[in-house]
C-alpha cells in the first residue's frame, strides 16, 4: 500500500515558479513509477509527467517540456514537480500518482495504482 499527500500547491502570477512536493508513506515506494497529472474545471484529466523508479527517464508533456521538471528522493519519500515560467492555462488541481509501470501513466491513467488528493495551482493573469 502506497499513500501520497501533495503539497504546494497554491496562487502565483503568470511567469511566476512553484514546486510542488508529493510524500509518499509505504514500504515500496522506491519500485514505484511516479507521475503528475491534472485537471482544470470542466476539462478531462491530463498527464503533465512522470518519472521511474531508477531516476533514470523522465516523460513530459508536449504542453509543459522546458518548463516544467519531475524529481524524486527515494531517501525521502518524496517526488517533486518544479514549475517555472507558469502560464494561466495551467491552471488546475494537481495529482500525485504511483504505479508499477511507466506506461499506465503515459497512456491508461484510468488504471493507475495510487493517488493523492491533489493540490490546486491557480496562476493569475
């Protein structure tokens, strides 16, 4: 079992950086691939990235690439999501989320293992 509560979350202004923070409780939180998604009011949920367990490979979304980074401490528990250059359009509720294989958060996040209660970022014009 895996539990994650996000934090961070919170007002910026456009151009402006945050960074979000994912704790994670559990055993085998080390094997774990861990992602971000969101998803803004009356939209679909969206990927924005994921990382593996090794640290090695990074996955991100067309919309954030160059703007945004993924990283964990496995010593700590703890995945991260550094935003900068923040544009009102990101905008949403943010969501931490574990599973065994890359691949679910890339393509079937239906079926994703673990989520936290996710974190609002509201970025102002």
């Amino acid at each position: 079992q895996v539990q994650l509560v996000e934090s961070g979350g919170g007002l910026v202004q456009a151009g402006g950086s945050l960074r979000l923070s994912c704790a994670a409780s559990g055993r085998s939180f080390t094997y774990y691939s861990m992602g971000w998604l969101r998803q803004a009011p009356g939209k679909e949920r969206e990927f924005v990235a994921a990382i593996n367990w090794s640290n090695s490979n990074t996955y991100y979304a067309d919309s954030v690439k160059g703007r945004f980074t993924i990283s964990r401490d496995n010593a700590k528990n703890t995945v991260y999501l550094q935003m900068n250059s923040l544009k009102t359009e990101d905008t949403a509720v943010y969501y931490c989320a574990a599973d065994k294989a890359i691949g679910t958060m890339l393509r079937d996040t239906t079926n994703i293992d673990y989520w936290g209660k996710g974190t609002l970022v509201t970025v102002s014009s």
